[in-house]
C-alpha cells in the first residue's frame, strides 16, 4: 500500500478547493469533476469527507468513469498513464483535473466530454 492511498481525502479536499479558488474556479466545479470521475453525488462525497476516508476506501467504493484513462500528462514529474498502482493512478487523475481546473481549462473539457 502506498502512502497516496493511506492519505485522508478529507486532509486533501480543502487544499483543493483553496487551489481552486484562488484560481477564480469554485468548490462546486471541484465536486462536478470528482462526481464526473468517481460517479459520488455531493451526498456520497461529503460522507466521503465526514468519515475520512482514505483514499483507497473513496476510489475502491467508486464507479471510475471509463474515460478516465483519457486523462494524460505529467503530475508531480510522472506521467499518470504509466503509474501501475490503481489507487496512485486515481488519486493522480483526481490531481490532474484539479491542475487543469486551476489553470483555466473549460469544464467540459477537463471531464473529457
């Protein structure tokens, strides 16, 4: 198990919406794009973020949207199609819409729509 995977989404959550909101975007679009990649409503991601749960709990209980390996690049310095630990590679996805949120890209394109 990794470290990424043992991490508390609700330790994490805050940090992205203050990313995100410093970039002008809202926590709302933060929660569309989790809803988009782990198919949570707001009710399943809030008791999500009540219960800490660790990561690997939050992705082993999601439905992955099956574009999600649609989601390229580099996070962190690593590629996110070439990480080979399932729960790495999600938390990364996660981080990789956030990072394109943040840096102004539309929406519906982060959610590869």
């Amino acid at each position: 198990m990794s470290r990424l995977s043992e991490m508390s989404l609700a330790r994490v959550y805050p940090l992205y919406v203050q990313k995100l909101e410093r970039k002008g975007r809202t926590q709302a679009e933060l929660d569309d794009v989790i809803e988009w990649l782990t198919g949570f409503d707001r009710e399943q991601l809030r008791h999500h973020l009540a219960h800490e749960s660790s990561f690997e709990q939050f992705f082993d209980a999601a439905t992955l949207n099956p574009n999600a390996s649609a989601i390229t690049g580099v996070i962190c310095g690593i590629r996110v199609e070439e990480i080979t630990d399932p729960i790495d590679q999600q938390v990364r996805y996660l981080d990789k819409l956030v990072d394109e949120l943040a840096r102004g890209k539309a929406l519906e394109k982060v959610k590869r729509s």
